[in-house]
C-alpha cells in the first residue's frame, strides 16, 4: 500500500510539474519591432573641405531606406568644382554627381537599438565640364624654358560612370538621430574626355590618374530618419 502511495505522488508531482510548463510559457519579451523609414542628412566631410580647402567647393546629401530588416536602399547626390594648378596645367572641374546601391547591415542590435557596420555597393554617375585654363610645354631645345599657353577652354556635356564598394557604421545616438561615417573604394568603367585633355578630376568620384582608374575615398555626416512604421 505505501508503495502505490508513493506512485500514486510521484505521478501527481510529475502531472503538475507539466501542467505548470504548459500554462507558464515565457514570453519573448526581448523582441522588439524594427522601426522603418527615409534617413536623409548631408556629408560633413565636403562641407569641411570646402572651408579648409581654397580649390575645392561641395555639398553632399545622403540617404537611405530600410527595406528589410538588414538591407538599406541607399543613394548619395552632389556638386562638386575643383580648381587645381599643377607645374604643367592649370583646369578647372564644375559639375553634379549620384550615386546608388545596397548596404547590408553585418550587426546583431540589441533590444531597440538601431545601429548599424555595414557593407554596400554603388553605381556612379557624374556630369561636368572641364575648362583648361593653362598648359605649358617644352621646345625641341630643353635649355630653353617652357611656354605657357593660356587658352581658358571649356568643355561641356562629360560624364563618367563608376562603381564603389563602401564599408561604414552608422550609430544612433539620439532618437532617430545617426552619425555615419564610411571609407570607399572606387573603379572607374567609362568616362568621356575633351579633346586633347583629360579629366584629372571627376564629382564624386574625386581624383584620376593617368596609371589607372581606380580611386578612393570617405565620408561622414549626419543623418535623420524619418519614421514611417514598425514591423
């Protein structure tokens, strides 16, 4: 008889124990809505430029737009005039510039936290004009000096298109208030050039150079998102 009694209470234990498992099932309340909308801000970084930097004068907005829980829509749009004097050409670069791409965002938030190290893609688009202003060049004689020739030509109507691989955080650091800041890797795929010159410099995607087309670069700024919804 004490034998089944102690079955008997071993059983009743084991029954409430699973009772008590399936009524007491935690909630997640760790799990919170992700917030969804338009971030837009501008670059710091070229407006610096432009007060520490006599030849250069630009202005960048930025933004992007939450499309899944890790991946933005993202596009920057600009102006940029370079004013430049090297030893042998003295040019001038005038023109706008956009680009567009994906981030993919590699951290994991925590509770309502909305930051961001992220990886993204570009394509770009430029388009400027270029104004020689002067050249210079050597005789068949190289004692005597060279000449210069001011010619004040500018030609219109270039382009370039280009594409870039960003890699960045973005941080929130009040509500819905984020500071960004990114470097840039950037290959040029086709670009037009004025006759008998070349585009030393293109908007957006900054310097070129006669032994490549590859370039680089970085920026930072702020931005404010706009919120739209939560999911």
């Amino acid at each position: 008889m004490l034998r089944f009694f102690t079955s008997l209470l071993i059983l009743s234990g084991m029954s409430l124990c699973s009772a008590q498992q399936e009524v007491e099932q935690p909630v997640d309340s760790l799990r919170t809505q992700k917030k969804y909308g338009l971030r837009v801000g501008i670059d710091a970084a070229s407006l610096a430029r432009t007060v520490l930097d006599d030849r250069y004068t630009g202005f960048q907005i930025m933004g992007d737009y939450r499309f899944t829980d890790d991946i933005y829509f993202a596009a920057e749009l600009g102006n940029e005039t370079f004013d430049e004097s090297y030893e042998r050409v003295d040019f001038e670069t005038n023109g706008s510039f956009l680009k567009a791409g994906i981030d993919y965002n590699f951290y994991d938030n925590w509770l309502e936290m909305d930051n961001m190290i992220y990886a993204g893609a570009r394509l770009g688009y430029a388009n400027m004009s270029q104004t020689l202003k002067r050249y210079s060049y050597n005789t068949d004689n190289t004692y005597l000096p060279s000449r210069d020739v001011f010619t004040n030509q500018e030609t219109t109507g270039l382009s370039a298109v280009w594409f870039e691989l960003h890699a960045g955080i973005k941080v929130e650091v009040l509500n819905n208030l984020y500071l960004v800041a990114n470097i840039q890797l950037r290959r040029m795929i086709t670009e037009t050039i004025p006759d008998g010159f070349d585009n030393l410099y293109v908007p957006g995607f900054g310097r070129t150079y006669d032994n490549g087309n590859v370039g680089s670069g970085y920026s930072y700024g702020i931005l404010y998102r706009i919120p739209l919804y939560k999911k």
